[in-house]
C-alpha cells in the first residue's frame, strides 16, 4: 500500500525502502509491478459480489446468472483470511479445527495452512507456501464465518475424508454426465482442488461484471472479421483480481479489535505490508 502511495505521489517516499525488510526482499509478488492498479473491496461490494455469486442478481446482458453458493462462501473466506490462490486450493478438510465450546455458544475456527497447489500441464502439483514464516501458520476465522463453515461441512460438503479439498473444483464433461443443463453448468467435483484460473474465468468474472466492478482482459489487436469489417484493437483492462481479495484482508483485519496485527496471517512478501514483528 505505501508503495502505491508512493507511486500516485501521495507521499514523498516509502519508509519501507529503507528497512533491512526492504533490502532483503529479492523476490515480490504478483501484481507488484509499476502498472499495478490494486482493487481492494469494500465491505458493500464484496456482499453484491458474493450475492452474484450466489445467482441472487442478473447478470450484465439481464439474463440470471450461474448460482455458485459454495464460491460464493470461498470469496468471503479469502477476503476474511488473506490467504493466496494457491494456498486456497492447498486447503484440506483436516487444515480446518475447531475450538471446544460450551453447550449454546457459536463455533470458533481457525485454519491452518500447510502447502500450496498449484495446476500445471494438467497435472496437480503439492508445494510449500511461499516463505518459511508463511508455512503453518494459523489463521483464526471471524465467528460469523465460522458459523458458516461449520455448515458448510456439515451439510454441504459431501466428504468426510479428512484430505479432501477443502473448496472443489468445477466438474468435468464425464462427471457431468447424465445431468441437466442448469446441473451440469454449476456441478462441482469435490474429490479435486478448485483452479483458480478457471473459477476466475467462469464463475468470478461473471459476477464482477454484474455488480459492475472492472474485469482483468487482457489487450486485443485490431482484426478482420469475416464480413469485411474491422473490429478494433482494445486495450487491457487492470480490472479486480483474485489477489485483491487478500488485499481486501487486509483491510478487514485492520478493523478487527484484539487480534495481532494483519500480517501475521496474511505474510505480504511485497510492499503491500511489513513482515510479522518478533
């Protein structure tokens, strides 16, 4: 954030280019580059966003859109938890506890995140988050949310292995089969991690452009159409990303009262946020 500040000229430097922090840091992060626009959400988009998620509002052309009720609760974790999209579909059934509480009182969660997963030539590859300080951390859930995901195992979530991916992917052509139209464009296999990429591409940017929040496209050359008219060369759209939903953390958390401080969940490695005090 200081260093988009520092970019719009909002202030004369940023403080963190003179730290240790600062010139240890070798590597950044997505979306730290100098045409960078971040999107971090308030509280009244992501609820439109996440009601278009859920089918509740008409998508741009009119039409109703696809309901994802289950990305829909994804959204709200990521924009809660501040977790990476890899580290989202490292999670497991088992990353999720559970504290003891007394008889009546809501539930309270925490998630663990232990590896990251990311798709690859087709292929699901198992990794480590991204630094050493990252990898298990815990992180605690709001008790709303809590409430929700205690629901959401109990009677959505159809597995009961605890290595199951905590947020399934969209279903495939042959698990598809057999299924009705509004099915089989909703259906989720549960049994693999949810791919971000494609989530952002068929569920996501739907949503986005329903609640009319800029979708990420990236810039087209002019071409010839058949008919002998030319369409014309757009530019690329910096629009909302699944990463600013981990920006959108940071916010929320800001606002939390007797928590430790954000980063010590969200671990920004770029200059998005400082590295967690000892």
């Amino acid at each position: 954030m200081l260093a988009y500040a520092n970019r719009k000229d909002a202030i004369e430097s940023n403080p963190i280019d003179k730290t240790e922090v600062s010139e240890s840091r070798s590597n950044h992060s997505t979306g730290d580059h100098d045409d960078f626009e971040p999107h971090p959400l308030t509280a009244v988009q992501l609820g439109a966003l996440c009601a278009a998620l859920r089918g509740e509002l008409p998508g741009r052309d009119g039409q109703p859109l696809s309901a994802y009720p289950v990305y829909a609760l994804m959204v709200e974790f990521m924009a809660n938890t501040g977790l990476r999209a890899s580290e989202v579909a490292g999670l497991e059934i088992a990353d999720v506890t559970f504290a003891p509480t007394l008889a009546g009182q809501p539930p309270k969660a925490s998630v663990r995140v232990n590896r990251t997963k990311r798709r690859s030539g087709g292929q699901w590859a198992t990794g480590t988050p991204k630094s050493k300080r990252s990898a298990g951390r815990l992180v605690p859930l709001p008790g709303w949310l809590a409430v929700k995901l205690a629901d959401y195992l109990a009677n959505v979530h159809p597995s009961t292995d605890p290595a199951a991916p905590l947020w399934p992917s969209r279903a495939d052509q042959s698990a598809r089969a057999g299924q009705s139209a509004g099915q089989w464009r909703t259906a989720l296999d549960w049994s693999v991690p949810v791919e971000l990429g494609t989530f952002y591409r068929n569920a996501f940017a739907h949503a986005l452009a329903a609640v009319g929040l800029p979708v990420t496209t990236p810039a087209k050359p002019a071409r010839e159409r058949r008919d002998g008219t030319t369409e014309l060369a757009t530019e690329a759209v910096a629009g909302v990303r699944l990463h600013d939903l981990r920006l959108t953390a940071y916010g929320i958390r800001q606002r939390w009262r007797g928590y430790r401080p954000v980063w010590a969940w969200c671990r920004f490695r770029d200059g998005w946020a400082t590295r967690s005090p000892r």
